[in-house]
C-alpha cells in the first residue's frame, strides 16, 4: 500500500487536506480504499485575519531586508557593534510597521464603526470623520487612522478605539513612559533622558520625562505602593516553617533631604534647608533569608507618620509572626509604633546604644586608649546580657574628668533609663530577633539618599515626596501596579478628544 496526493486536472486549483490511500490487488489493479482526512487546521495558516496579516508582514518584511542589502554593497566590512546599531536603527520602521497592521486586524471592528454611544450620557453618535493618530512605541513609530464621534448633547468628542485598545493621549505610549519613569527615579531627568535614547533609540525630553514623573507620582500613594494583604499573607507564608513564625521588623527612622521653596524659573528661589523623610521598613527575618515586605518615605511631621504606619499595620497578619519594633532613641517613633503594633517587642537599636557608650569612652579615657577599649567591651557585654542596673551604677560611681564628660555620663544614664526595657540583647538574639537596624538604614540610603542627595540636588516638598513614593513602589514590588492606576486614569480622558 502506498499513498499519493488525490490526482487533479492541472487546470484544476489545488486542493490540499485530503490524501487517498489505495490497495494493490492480486491482478494488480488498484482500488480506493479509503480517504485520510488531516483536517484543514493541519495546512491551513490560520482564520483569514491570520493570512492576511502573514501576507502584510512578508511584504514588510521584504522592505526591511531591502534596506539591509547596502551592508553588502560597501567595501569595508562593518564590525559587530556597527552591524548591531544598524539593525537597530532600521528594525524600529518594520516593527512599527508590524504593529500597526496587527493593531489594525485585531480592531478592525473598531475601526469600521460608523456608530458608538456617548460615554458620558449614552446618546448613540454617528461617526463624523476619520483622525489619524501618530503613535510612538517601544517597537517603534505607526499611525493609527480611527473613527472620532461627537455628541452635541454633551458637547464631547470621543474616540471608543483609543480607550478599547488603552492608547495614551499623548503621541508617545504607554510602554515608553513605565520605563522612562522608571528609569527617571534612579538617574537625574537629564541623564535619564540620554540614557533612554541610547536604550530605547527614542528621543523623550528631561522636561517631557519630569512632567510624566509628577503624572505618575501622583498615583503612587501608600495604598497604592504597599503591597496587598494577600500579598503580603503570600510572603509570610514562604518565610515560615511549620510551626516556626518568623520574626516582622518593624523598624523607623528619619533620612534628612534638601528642600527649596517652590519659585518660578526666573525667579530666585530662596535658601534651602534639610529637612526630615521619616519612614519606616517592615521586613521579615526568617531561618534562611530575609523578606522584604514594604517601605515607605515621606517629607512629613510625625502625626501624618503614624496614619501612614497605621494603614500599612492593618495589611499585617499579625497571627502569623512575631512581631519585633526597631528604633533609636528618638521618642516619637515608639509612641507610634507602639499605639500600631501593641503586640510588638521593643529593641533599641544596638550600635545607636554602643555609640553612645563609646562617646564616653572617648572624653573619659581617650580616644583608642587601652583603658576605653576596656571600659567599652565590659560595658557591652552587660547590656547584652540585660545587666542595665549594674551598667547605670557603674556610671553613677564614674568619677568625671572633664565638664564634658560629666555630662555625657549623665546624658548615657538618663538613655539608659529611659530605654532598659528595650535592652537585652543576648535574649532576644537566642530568639532570632534582630539587633540593629541596619534594615532600615539601607532603605533610607537605598530610597532617599541614593536618588535624592546627588551633588547641587535641591527639591519642592511635593516633588520629592512623589520621587519617593515612586522609589517606594519600586522597591515593594508594585511599581507595575502604580503605573496602573496612572494609565487607567489617563485612558479615560484618552477616549475624550477634540481632534487629534
């Protein structure tokens, strides 16, 4: 038995699909046996939709190779670097192309409306002409000729494409603005915009990318930064082991910033002054790793510090950890991590407390001598061990040897007491909760001071606090959410236009 495509006349067109099996008899005749049919899915490309858009794509195609042929026209043989930017600068017209006939096949629905309700007042409104949008992408440039419709009762132009396929209102979209911004809250606007074109090889002004910032900023709220309750349960539950809860830091401090008045930019804009970003990072610390949960910074007074601790507390399942509060000395961190996490053990950061112990180690006995090496390590070994009474007697039976010493013996005393319940470093080692605050020390220089101190970098109080917010989402994981919440925003007057 063999098989053959089923014969056909050669005038005949071709059809494919279907192969004929037939059997060879004892007198050598041949009889159809039976038809195999593969199915037209089997030869076929695809619907219709699918073929022609093949078809577009080859002839684009053929006109980007077109384009790469003068490489082999020139005697000098270009190098790697050479031949990869000249791919690179020739791709951005074949996939725009590409683009551009894929956006046309997948809403040709859309583009061949003639009528569409009004989405302010439900009045059906007929098509009063074709605009042609000029789109640029990641993939490059493509323009867009859709339908626009005007209601005379609302006295609105709208677009229904424009919000269906979420086009942003401006001619550069979504794709480039998440990464330009993004790439704005690591470098300063001018370098990030040079930066962007030798990545993307599209041009995007510093002052184009700053107004996108704040666009963006503005979106990047504590509610929108911090991760989801179910996230967070998510994190707590990759962290444990069994029965074992791991330990959530909760640990604040403050981060001081260079601020300016706001003034126009011809106008002189005053002194500026530091101010203080207090923040706070919630971390957890389990057997092998540490888990980041959240961070967030802000140019703000203390009050307004602890309504945003407060929101991020009720996104914590605190059943399932233990739940350690870190800080210095500064008093209004305690009071609002404690009035959050009344549950939470408190710890006085380690090397805050050992600072000051070395501070009187250096006015009392010199700076490295062998006597303030002694003083210092014995000191510290106590308050590891909880024996703050004995530390607090030892100082008060101290003989000062300077005016400043006495004082700042009397300064660590009056720390000491005010902080014993926080100090016993070696219990709460055994139970695997941590001692300084190294946590939230990173994030201060990772969020605020990284981006924030560069060299003659001054900042109005509300840009830097939605450079922060930003930075903030970044870090937690849920920048893609912001820029969210911004592109449903922006879609919305996207679909309302004049003509564009």
């Amino acid at each position: 038995m063999f098989d053959c495509v089923e014969s056909l006349d050669k005038t005949d067109p071709p059809v494919y699909g279907k192969l004929e099996s037939w059997d060879l008899t004892e007198g050598g005749r041949m009889e159809p046996a039976r038809v195999l049919d593969f199915g037209q899915k089997w030869i076929d490309d695809g619907t219709n939709e699918q073929k022609r858009f093949r078809e577009t794509m080859h002839r684009e195609l053929d006109k980007f190779l077109d384009q790469m042929t003068g490489v082999f026209e020139e005697e000098r043989r270009q190098t790697l670097a050479e031949l990869s930017d000249t791919l690179t600068q020739k791709r951005g017209d074949f996939l725009g192309a590409c683009l551009q006939h894929l956006l046309e096949e997948r809403y040709s629905d859309e583009l061949n409306r003639e009528e569409s309700p009004c989405p302010y007042c439900g009045k059906l409104c007929r098509k009063r002409r074709d605009v042609t949008k000029k789109l640029q992408t990641m993939q490059g440039p493509c323009e867009l000729k859709r339908p626009w419709f005007y209601c005379a009762s609302c006295g609105r132009g709208f677009v229904p494409l424009d919000t269906e396929a979420e086009l942003s209102r401006r001619e550069k979209q979504f794709d480039l603005q998440k990464r330009a911004v993004k790439l704005a809250a690591q470098l300063p606007f001018e370098c990030a915009s040079e930066v962007f074109e030798d990545l993307t090889g599209q041009r995007m002004s510093d002052h184009f990318i700053h107004d996108l910032f704040e666009e963006v900023g503005v979106q990047a709220t504590l509610e929108a930064a911090t991760p989801s309750k179910e996230e967070i349960s998510k994190r707590i539950e990759q962290a444990s082991m069994g029965k074992w809860r791991p330990v959530l830091v909760v640990a604040s401090d403050g981060a001081h910033l260079p601020t300016r008045p706001k003034a126009g930019r011809d106008v002189k804009r005053g002194p500026g002054k530091y101010k203080e970003a207090k923040g706070f990072r919630i971390y957890l610390v389990g057997k092998e790793r540490i888990t980041h949960i959240a961070s967030w910074h802000q140019i703000q007074n203390e009050e307004r510090f602890g309504v945003d601790l407060a929101l991020a507390a009720e996104r914590i399942p605190r059943e399932r950890v233990r739940i350690a509060l870190l800080g210095d000395g500064a008093e209004w961190l305690w009071k609002h991590m404690r009035i959050c996490f009344p549950e939470g053990r408190e710890v006085l950061d380690f090397y805050h407390c050992s600072q000051h112990v070395h501070e009187v180690a250096r006015v009392q006995y010199g700076e490295k001598s062998s006597e303030a090496i002694e003083w210092v390590e014995a000191t510290l070994c106590r308050l590891c061990y909880g024996e703050v009474g004995h530390v607090i007697a030892g100082l008060r039976r101290m003989k000062p040897k300077t005016a400043q010493a006495d004082e700042l013996i009397r300064k660590l005393v009056a720390y000491l007491q005010q902080h014993r319940h926080r100090i016993d470093y070696r219990s709460l080692r055994l139970g695997g909760y941590p001692i300084g605050s190294g946590g939230i020390e990173s994030a201060n220089k990772f969020i605020c001071h990284t981006r924030m101190k560069r060299s003659g970098a001054w900042w109005v109080k509300a840009t830097g606090n939605l450079m922060l917010g930003i930075r903030c989402a970044i870090y937690n994981g849920t920048y893609d959410h912001v820029f969210g919440l911004y592109k449903q925003s922006s879609s919305l007057l996207a679909g309302e236009h004049s003509v564009r």
